[in-house]
C-alpha cells in the first residue's frame, strides 16, 4: 500500500464485492486506508488516527449512517463523512446531510466522483485539525474570548459577558487572531465556519 497522502479513509462497507472495489481504487490512488464491514467494529477503534476521512454505506446491518454519525459525535469525533448507498431514498440522503455527511453517492457511482469527495472531505478535514491545534496554543482566557467571538459577541458584549475591561478585550481579540493566522474578524469567524 502506498502512503502518497497524510489522511486516513475508513471505508464501512457490508458488501464483499463493493468493498473490495473501493480498497482496490483507495490503493490504486495511493490511499492509507482500513476497512470494516460494520460500524461497530469501527466504533471499537480506541484511536482513531487524524487526519481522517469516513466512507461508510449508509444502510449497515448494526447502524445506518445517521446512528453512526451520532455514535461519532457522542464521542467527540468529527471526522468527515461521505456516505454510499445503493437503495437510499431522497429523504435519507437530505438526513445524511443535514447529520455532517460532505457528500451522499448512489450506487453505482463514478469513480471520479468517489475521488473527488475524498479530496474535498481532506479539505475540510485538514482545516479542523489544523485549527484544533492552533486553539490549543490559546490560553482558557483567549479560548473563551474566541468561543464567544465565534458567537457573533462585541466588545461591550466580551466586556459584560467575561467582566474585563475594554482595552483588555481588544488585546486578548488581537492575541486570538494573531495565533490562529486572522487577519480580521470575518477572517476568523470564516476560519471557524470552514471547520465545522
């Protein structure tokens, strides 16, 4: 197996056949990937190595894709989802999407699409980890001022909400943009939009 990219796929996939399928294309394009015929084996992973990216059927024989997307985010994981199904129905797929998957593909899909959903997933996924490393370089205090910025608060809000003084509120702002690489404040609601 090659290891041409830095994230890990996680392939859910119940049907011998299309699982096989798609490890041979991950392969082919140099993918470091693991596969699972269930969701809940994958669930039992202790670690899951970030970055990552989940492909995963949504109709499982333990978990549909919305149960699956809720395990994940009970335990604190936003891994990016890209969800396969060869039977879904429009509703399924608008829930999906609604539930964090970047994209639905019908069985059979192209190719090309599979690959093109795993490199925007990649986007996405290498923002929320770069930026979840740049907010633990934020102290308690630049954190919170960045939670309730990303909130929409002002100054005079900042000031009331967290009782600190104005030119204490510009400063701790000033900090949070200059560690997380914003240059204004849509730059950085905008960063944080991007990630979630």
């Amino acid at each position: 197996m090659h290891k041409k990219h830095k994230i890990t796929v996680f392939l859910i996939e119940d049907d011998p056949s299309q699982l096989t399928s798609i490890e041979s294309l991950l392969e082919f394009k140099g993918f470091v990937f693991q596969s699972f015929n269930n969701a809940k084996d994958f669930l039992t992973l202790s670690d899951v190595s970030r970055p990552a990216v989940l492909i995963s059927d949504m109709r499982l024989p333990d978990l549909n894709g919305v149960e699956l997307y809720k395990a994940l985010t009970d335990r604190g994981e936003d891994i990016p989802i890209i969800f396969i199904s060869g039977e879904s129905s429009i509703q399924e797929s608008i829930d999906a999407m609604k539930h964090g998957a970047i994209e639905f593909l019908v069985k059979p899909f192209d190719i090309n699409d599979l690959i093109c959903a795993i490199e925007k997933a990649s986007r996405i996924e290498l923002k929320r980890v770069n930026l979840k490393i740049l907010l633990k370089s934020l102290s308690p205090r630049e954190k919170q001022v960045f939670d309730l910025l990303i909130q929409g608060l002002n100054n005079s809000e900042l000031m009331e909400k967290i009782n600190i003084s104005l030119p204490t509120v510009k400063q701790y702002k000033s900090e949070v943009m200059r560690k997380l690489g914003a240059k204004s404040l849509s730059e950085l609601m905008n960063l944080s939009n991007q990630t979630v």
